[in-house]
C-alpha cells in the first residue's frame, strides 16, 4: 500500500498545481493482510507519504486493504463508499470531500 501512495505522491508532485494552497495531514488507518496507518501530508505545494503517525492529522479515514487498493486505482468511488460504510471519516469531513478529487 505504501508504495501505491508514494506513486500517486510522485505524480501529484509532478504537477502540484491541483494542490497548490493545500496544507493538511491525513492518516489512513488500513485493516486488513497488506494494512497499516500512513499519513499523506500536503505542504507547501508538496506531498509527502509517511508510514506510521509521526503528525496529528486532520482527517483519518479507515478502510479495508482491498477497498483502500481500490480506491487508489479509481475503481471505487469515495462518495458511495463513504455511503455504503466502506470507508469511516473521522477529523474534519471538509478536507476529506477535497482529498476525493485526487481520486475522480
């Protein structure tokens, strides 16, 4: 999973212009075989994918490995996900409604 988000990192780093002014701290908390916490920071026009929970985050979002897998490759959409209980939001809803249009 870890390297999943540090592609997707790599990518948005590549044109940050669809972050630009974002700060924010998220941790996802993975449960599953390939799970684990990890925290996306969006800084400066930067992003930067961390293991484990060296910052406070703003906004957790726990899920399963197989629908986090999902999520990344843009085979399930947040907002029905969301709906449906597949992904639980904790922290502030606002910055996760702005983390999905990383994943449309």
């Amino acid at each position: 999973m870890l390297q999943e988000l540090e592609t997707l990192a790599e990518r948005i780093n590549q044109n940050p212009s669809v972050i630009e002014g974002w700060w924010a701290v998220y941790q996802f908390d993975v449960s599953g075989e390939q799970g684990g916490t990890y925290q996306v920071q969006f800084n400066n026009n930067h992003v930067q994918v961390t293991e484990g929970k060296p910052n406070q985050s703003q906004c957790t979002l726990q899920l399963s490995d197989s629908n986090f897998k999902k999520l990344l490759q843009k085979q399930l959409n947040p907002t029905t996900a969301l709906m449906l209980g597949k992904i639980k939001i904790k922290g502030d809803i606002a910055l996760a409604l702005r983390l999905q249009s990383l994943f449309a």
